[in-house]
C-alpha cells in the first residue's frame, strides 16, 4: 500500500508537478512535488538540505528563521518514472494578495538563491503560509513560450539584464495590490516601451505613499535598478513598523545603525579620558564611606550584646517553673514575638548605639532621633510584611480545603449516579469501592469516543476516493488543457457537498451510529476536536474547489452560446444547488466512457484500468447514504487490495461487478 493519498492536482509544468496529499498513516495534509528528470532533483535536495529544510535532520538543531521561507521535506518517494517530494501543508498554493511585509519576505526567500541556478521569480511559487510565505520554486522554465511579465523586458530587445529578481519583485508588487488582471495592462505598457514609447509602470501602484512609489520606481528600472542588497535598507520598508520587525528577525542592521555604531567608538575614546578624572574623586569618596560602615557595623555588634545582656539579666529575675521557662524559649523562637520583645527595649539599645556612636564618629545629638526612626520604620515593614505572608497563607490554606471539599463531592455524585444505573446496593467500604468506579467514571466515554471517530473516518475515506478520481482523471485525460476540466469540477464539487454533509451530522450531534453515553461523548473535548478537524479540513477542499473552479470558468468563456448557458449554472461555489443528477450524467455518459477508451495520455493499461474501477466506485458512493457508503457490492478494503495489485484479472473482474450495480 501507498503511505501516502493524492487528493487533487495544483499545478503542472513541463519539469514538475505539484499536487496536494496527505499521509495514510498520520492524516497529515501534504503538497506533493513530481519530477519525472530525477537527476534534475538531486541538486534541489541538497540545496534545502544545506538549509536544514529536511524534517528527520533538524531535531534539536536551531534553525535560521529565513530558511523558514523554503519549504520543509517530509518525504521523498523515488520510482524507476518519477520522484515525489512531500512537503509541508500550506494554508494556500498561491499568494492571491499581499502587501509590503510579503514583498520583503519574498525578497529574503530569494536571496537564499544566489549563486544558485536562476528562478522564475513568479507569484505562482509562492505559497501563502499563515502570516508569512514560503516560495517552491525548482528552477527556470524554458523560453520556448511567450514572454512572461515577471522577466525583465531587456530580453526583448536583446540586450543583457542587470537586474537579478529586481524587476519580479516590482511586478509581484503590482499583481498582489491590483489583481491577476492587471498583467494585460503590464503587457500593453511594455509593448509601447519595446516600438520606442516610455515605460511607465509606477502609475499602476495604489498607493500614495512616496517611499513606496519611489521604492518601485527603482524596482521596474529595468536598465538601471535598484542594487539588490540595497532593497532591504530602502526606506520603504525601514518606514513600515511589520518590515522593521521582519529585519529584525532575519538580523538585517539599517546603514544608519552602523554609522551611529562608529561614531560611538570615537565618542566612547574621548570619554575614557573623563573617567580616569572621576576615578580619583570617587577614590577618595569611597574610602570615607568605607570608614562609616565600618563604625556602623561596629555599633550594631555592641548593640547585639547589649541585648543579649539584658535578656540574660531578665531570665535571673524570673523565677519561673521548668514549664513557664519552656513556653518563653518557644516564644522567643516565634518572630513576630521576638520583634515585639525587642521594640520595647529599644530606647535603652537606641540610646547605647547612640553614645558609641557620637564617641566613634564624634557626630551630634541630632543623629539620636534619626536613628530612632529608621530603627522604628524597618520594624513596622518587617510587621506588615509578616502579617501579609500570613493572611496570604490563610487565603491559601482556605482554597487548598475548598478544592478539596469539590472534589469530595463531585466523587460522591459520581458513586449515587453510578449506583442509580447499575440498581445495586453497595455494601462494601466507600474506601474500597470509590477509586474503581471513579477511574471506570472516566475512561468509559473514550471507547464509544474511538468508534465514533473511526465509522466517521471510514465514511470520509469512501468519499475521498471522488476526489482522488478527479486528481488522476485530470492527469490522464489532460484535463487543464481542454473542456474535460467542467465536468471533472462539477465531481469534485459533489465531493465537497458529502463532505459538508457529514460535518453537518457531526455539528447536529446526532446519533446516527447508535452509540452509548452520546451525550458524554458530544461534551467530550475529543469530539469536539475532531469536529474542528473535519471543518479545517473542509475549508481545504473549498480551496481547491475554487482553483479547479477559476480553470473551469477559463475554458468555459471558449465555449459558443448554448454550451456556455449549459454549464454556467452549476460552474459557481454555491453548495446547496442540487447537483447530484446533472453529475451522475457526466460521469456515466461521459467521463466513464473516455476512460473505457483511454482516451488520453499515454499510460499503462492497468493504470487506464484502475482509473476506470476509482470512477466507478466514485458513482457507487454518489448514490449511498453519505454515513453508509459500503454495501455489499462495494467494499472499502477490497477497493484498496485492488488499487495496491499489480493483478490486471483481479481488477476487472472486480470492475465488472461494480457495473452490474451502475
């Protein structure tokens, strides 16, 4: 078996393809790159792998935040025809809009190519990935085709372009602020620039903001642009406070920053003068206060004697029980007791101290009073304090019995529940009959849970095999190149309806399974992910829906009147039209019959074949309920064995049975 599934065709060049997929295993959604020149492929793998874009070689390795522009190589799958590459999923294949902060992350994405082999630099390779960008570029496409507005127009008029990727990123600018239709208009300016008339191209930028115009001014230069690493310190991006934050993190220092680094080398040479002037001063400053800590430290050892004196004195003159003389020890070891003893005596400390230190220091009488409330203000912060430490203990010591308090009677629910269901007396000790029935409380609803998932699952595996027919009837047929591209999108939109039709079942909370305790399970943190799973999911499909949609609608304006008013109806993204007659119509009179003939591609016989058995599996589940899309004709499993088989016999046989039920 395949360890992975193609879903649907993106795009498709003469050196690769690109399509999306996603692991059988994991489930994990994928884009999928195609090579057939597997010797072309190797020196774009050891490029991504010089920038740690391999997945299994980065663990625990730091990677540089720009190399997260590239993509990220899940897998590589070689074949005797073929090589895929899987990549990471993106959000979106291409970068329908933009703005400044995606011009600069492009720019860093190809600055990673220099001195490799020259890029289409094209808005069609750069992927959307959340807030920022990643670019799948795999080299340059042959010039036997018409001129494309993303290269520099020197070429035609034969002259040698001085430009790197300059001039694309001008045009990528333009493309992403006013739409796809704005290339005709760049064709027409360049055509008058090429018969001798002026190239003006900054008039089509939205924006009044002058930074930019200038900015683009020197991007579309094509004879004389902007140089290219003196894009990033230009100061429309040095304006804009997301490109600041950009080039901070791809660690791109502002030519101002380093004059002003400069300059403070030379200010900070003037400076050290000063400071060896200060240093005498301070010298002489310190020494004196030197001397007064010492005298402090002093009094307060005299001090400390003092008290020690006067306690013992105190302990003479009390002539107390061996009991009493225990409970003062006790009450010295308490220290907010021991504060309260010591503020009493303090007048006789304080006045001591203060002799000392008028004979040690020779101040005045004045310090006594000083000294006297210093003493007083620390010991009422070392009371507040204290007192604080033991209201929060209070608050602590309440919430700690609160939550044990909840927690007993939550499990004492949870025992009269369970004794109500099972209708039984307990008669054991609650000690040894609680924890079971707590930890069976828990862990039941995770089984009905799994089922729930995989009859679910199983359902949306039996509809992806419409879309997965589409992916390679599109490949066989060719369909991007001609009209077959309408009805292939009208089977993929009826894919993405019973797709929606099991995320409505899953929204509704019905029970279509007859599964027990279905309320707990709908409560259920794991139904409620899966539920938001199958959503994400489905926006995924939507997408590429409108992509297969937007190539529909190319090849429909081709169409003569009345074909065109056929197909225009149902050649929208409107999903509650009812379409499933008009598509079983397709797929039986038309497309089935164009498989039966190849009529096609070059490909193998077999593979003709189990195209034919994918649409007609496709039409058996079309017209099962979308919750039971198995009978006894059609059996997941046994689609599978057959898709897997190399056995041309076996496949047709079971093809035949498939067209006794169509």
């Amino acid at each position: 078996m395949c360890a992975y599934v193609i879903t649907f065709p993106i795009w498709k060049g003469q050196q690769w393809s690109a399509f999306r997929g996603h692991v059988r295993l994991s489930n994990e959604q994928v884009l999928i790159a195609r090579f057939n020149d597997a010797a072309y492929i190797e020196q774009e793998l050891r490029f991504l792998e010089q920038h740690q874009r391999v997945k299994s070689k980065i663990e625990g390795k730091y990677i540089r935040p720009v190399y997260n522009l590239l993509p990220m190589i899940v897998q590589i799958i070689r074949t005797p025809t073929f090589t895929d590459v899987l990549f990471d999923n993106c959000v979106d294949w291409q970068l329908t809009g933009g703005n400044l902060q995606h011009l600069l992350r492009i720019y860093f994405a190809y600055d990673l190519y220099k001195g490799q082999p020259p890029r289409d630099c094209t808005l069609e390779n750069v992927m959307r990935n959340g807030d920022s960008i990643v670019v799948l570029d795999f080299g340059l496409r042959k010039r036997t085709e018409n001129y494309c507005a993303y290269w520099n127009p020197m070429i035609l008029k034969g002259k040698q372009c001085l430009s790197q990727y300059q001039w694309s990123l001008g045009i990528m600018y333009l493309v992403m602020t006013n739409g796809s239709f704005i290339i005709n208009e760049i064709h027409k300016r360049i055509s008058i620039w090429v018969n001798g008339g002026k190239l003006d191209l900054v008039s089509l930028v939205t924006t009044k903001k002058q930074s930019v115009i200038s900015l683009l001014s020197q991007l579309l230069n094509p004879e004389n642009p902007i140089p290219w690493d003196q894009i990033p310190h230009h100061s429309a991006f040095r304006d804009d406070p997301k490109c600041k934050a950009i080039l901070k993190l791809y660690e791109v220092r502002s030519m101002s920053d380093l004059k002003i680094r400069s300059a403070s080398r030379l200010s900070s040479k003037q400076s050290g003068r000063k400071t060896q002037r200060t240093s005498i001063v301070l010298h002489e400053s310190t020494s004196n206060s030197n001397q007064s800590t010492s005298n402090q430290s002093l009094i307060s050892k005299i001090s400390s004697l003092y008290k020690n004196k006067f306690i013992e004195e105190h302990k003479q003159r009390c002539n107390s029980s061996v009991k009493t003389t225990k409970q003062i020890n006790n009450f010295f070891s308490n220290n907010k007791m021991k504060l309260k003893f010591a503020t009493k005596q303090s007048d006789h400390t304080v006045q001591l101290s203060c002799d000392l230190r008028s004979l040690r220091t020779g101040s005045n009488l004045s310090n006594i009073g000083l000294t006297q409330r210093i003493d007083e203000s620390e010991d009422k912060k070392l009371n507040r304090r204290l007192s604080q430490q033991e209201i929060d203990y209070d608050k602590i010591r309440s919430r700690v019995s609160s939550i044990r308090m909840a927690i007993k009677e939550y499990k004492a629910r949870s025992l009269r529940h369970l004794s109500q269901d099972s209708n039984a007396v307990i008669q054991n000790s609650d000690e040894a009959v609680q924890p079971d029935n707590y930890i069976q409380l828990i862990k039941r609803p995770q089984v009905e849970i799994e089922i729930l998932t995989q009859k679910y699952l199983r359902s949306l595996e039996c509809i992806n095999i419409i879309g997965q027919t589409v992916a390679k009837a599109i490949e066989f047929l060719d369909a991007l190149q001609n009209f077959w591209i309408i009805p292939l999108f009208l089977v993929f939109k009826r894919m993405l309806q019973l797709r929606l039709e099991v995320e409505k079942f899953l929204e509704a909370q019905i029970n279509s399974f007859n599964i027990d305790q279905w309320k707990e399970v709908c409560n259920s943190r794991e139904y409620l992910q899966f539920l938001s799973r199958i959503k994400s999911d489905n926006c995924l499909v939507k997408n590429e829906m409108i992509l297969l949609m937007q190539a529909s609608q190319t090849k429909a304006d081709q169409l003569d009147k009345n074909k065109r008013e056929k197909v225009l109806w149902f050649l929208n993204d409107n999903l509650d039209s009812n379409i499933q007659p008009i598509c079983l119509s397709y797929m039986k009179d038309q497309l089935l019959v164009a498989v039966i003939d190849k009529r096609g591609l070059s490909r193998e016989p077999i593979e003709w074949l189990k195209l034919q058995l994918s649409l007609k599996a496709s039409i058996v589940i079309t017209q099962l309920p979308v919750l039971g899309c198995e009978s006894n004709e059609f059996s997941y499993e046994q689609y599978l064995e057959c898709q897997d088989s190399q056995n041309y016999t076996q496949i047709q046989k079971y093809c035949e049975q498939l067209q006794i039920n169509i």
